[in-house]
C-alpha cells in the first residue's frame, strides 16, 4: 500500500508541475493577431486582468442592467409589431370588402329563363367554330412562288 501512496503523490506532484507550466504561458501578439506560440518579432501581452473587486462588482451590474433593459426593448418592440398586423390586417379585411362585387339584382323566373336560353345558343355557336384537330400532322414544304426571270443574264 505504501507503493500506491508514493505513486499517488509522484503523479500529483508531477500533475501540478506541469499545470503551473501550461498556465505560465502567456498570449503573442505577431503583428495583427494574437497567438500563444511566439513567432518571429512577437510581442508578450499581459492579458490578466488589472480590475478590483469592486470595479468587476460594477461591471456585472452594468452587464445585468442593460440585459434588462435590451429584454424589456424586445418585448415592447414585439407587442407594438402585433398590433401593427392586427391593423394591417384589419384594414385588408376592410379594403377587400369595399372591393368586393356587389351582388347582382334578384332575376325573375322570366328573366332566367331567357338568359338560359341565350347561353344554350352561345354555345351552339361556339361549338361549331371548333374544328377537329388532324390525329396526324403531316408537315410540307412551301411552293417555290418564284417566277423564272425573263431579263437576259439573270437565271436561276
């Protein structure tokens, strides 16, 4: 057991050391960016952060207040786009019925009979200007309309 215990604080050691070596590295700056392995003319920057408690305490106020504040914007900006639609959708709803047909005069059973009529004869007329369509189509070639040329010189 005693091998187990000299193991475990050999590799905690070991474990600790190198952690510390990892966190020592600090961040390059190589011309516009930022890199933690140096390169040629890079510059070490110190990146901890200087802040005391009380500034950090602020800064996290700050950072919960303007949350707030941008939540409550959103809700207000959400409800006032809703009663936008519920207009807009109001005033289509009203524009449709303004340009809506009005519905035509009540026809008499004479008046009906006559316009059933007149339709009956629109299309007869109709149907007998259809022509049958050929169930083959047989492309041809023009006639050559060119007359010969009587002047001396032009032939074709």
């Amino acid at each position: 057991m005693n091998a187990r215990l000299a193991f475990t604080i050999i590799f905690i050691a070991i474990y600790s050391i190198s952690i510390g070596a990892i966190g020592q590295t600090g961040v390059y700056r190589c011309g516009n960016s930022y890199s933690q392995k140096p390169c040629n003319d890079a510059v070490l920057v110190d990146v901890q952060d200087t802040r005391t408690a009380e500034q950090k305490v602020q800064a996290d106020a700050n950072i919960r207040r303007d949350t707030e504040t941008g939540k409550t914007m959103e809700k207000e900006r959400l409800a006032q786009e809703a009663q936008q639609r519920t207009a807009q959708a109001k005033l289509t709803a009203a524009e449709k019925k303004q340009s809506a047909p009005k519905p035509k005069k009540t026809a008499s059973a004479a008046n009906t009979a006559d316009a059933t009529a007149a339709k009956g004869k629109r299309k007869k007329s109709t149907e007998s200007r259809k022509r049958p369509t050929p169930e083959v189509f047989t492309a041809s070639a023009p006639a050559d309309k060119t007359k010969p040329s009587t002047r001396p010189g032009k032939q074709h």
